[in-house]
C-alpha cells in the first residue's frame, strides 16, 4: 500500500458499480465535511448550509461547491483549504478542489433544521 494510502480515512472497499461507488463516496465525504465547525459558530459547515454541492465524476475526482458565512469571514482562506483536505484524504477519492461561490449568498434559512435547533432558531 502506498504510504499516502496509509492515512485515506475510511478506507473499505468501494462498490464495483460507479454509481454506487459514488453514492458510498459522498456519503462518506459528508461525514468528513461534518468534523469541520465554522469558528463563529458551534454547527457543523455541512448543517449550516455553507456546502452547496459535492461532483463526483467516473474517476472519483471530487469537487467541493462551497461558500461562507460573508466574504470577509476570518477562515476564508484556511477553511476551503480544510475541506479539500480532508475531502482528499477520504478513502477513493482521486483528488479533491474546493470552489468558493458567494452566488447565491449564504442566508441563515439554508441551515439544517438540526442547525437551527442547536443555535435557538426553532
């Protein structure tokens, strides 16, 4: 096994068939996109609504859709970074990119309702 196989997380097998690779492959970045927390807020970047898109194409080369809270967020270049990081270092996944879109801005009503009840919202 090749040493940057070594730290892949989750590392079964995928299924044969591409279409569920992809389903198993995205479940699983989830869960890894779930472990990063905005700074200014105690919830999860995924249930706060900060993800607007995962692409996984034939290859399993990832791209990431993703905004901020604001564009002068305090973590705006490290935290794009993070997530293509540990997008990256799911097991199967060929490589990882992140793209920063702020069209359409982030609005508080794009949160979970998980997110919601953990910030008093509901």
């Amino acid at each position: 096994m090749a040493e940057e196989e070594k730290d892949k997380v989750g590392q079964e097998k995928l299924p044969e068939d591409t279409r569920e690779a992809k389903k198993v492959l995205e479940d699983k970045i989830i869960n890894v996109i779930k472990t990063i927390y905005d700074p200014e807020i105690p919830v999860d970047i995924f249930e706060l609504g900060l993800i607007y898109e995962i692409k996984i194409d034939d290859k399993l080369n990832v791209e990431v859709e993703m905004t901020l809270t604001s564009p002068n967020c305090p973590v705006a270049e490290s935290m794009p970074l993070d997530v293509e990081n540990k997008v990256g270092s799911v097991f199967g996944v060929t490589s990882s990119k992140v793209n920063i879109v702020f069209d359409p801005p982030w609005e508080k009503d794009m949160m979970s309702e998980e997110a919601m009840l953990e910030l008093g919202f509901l």
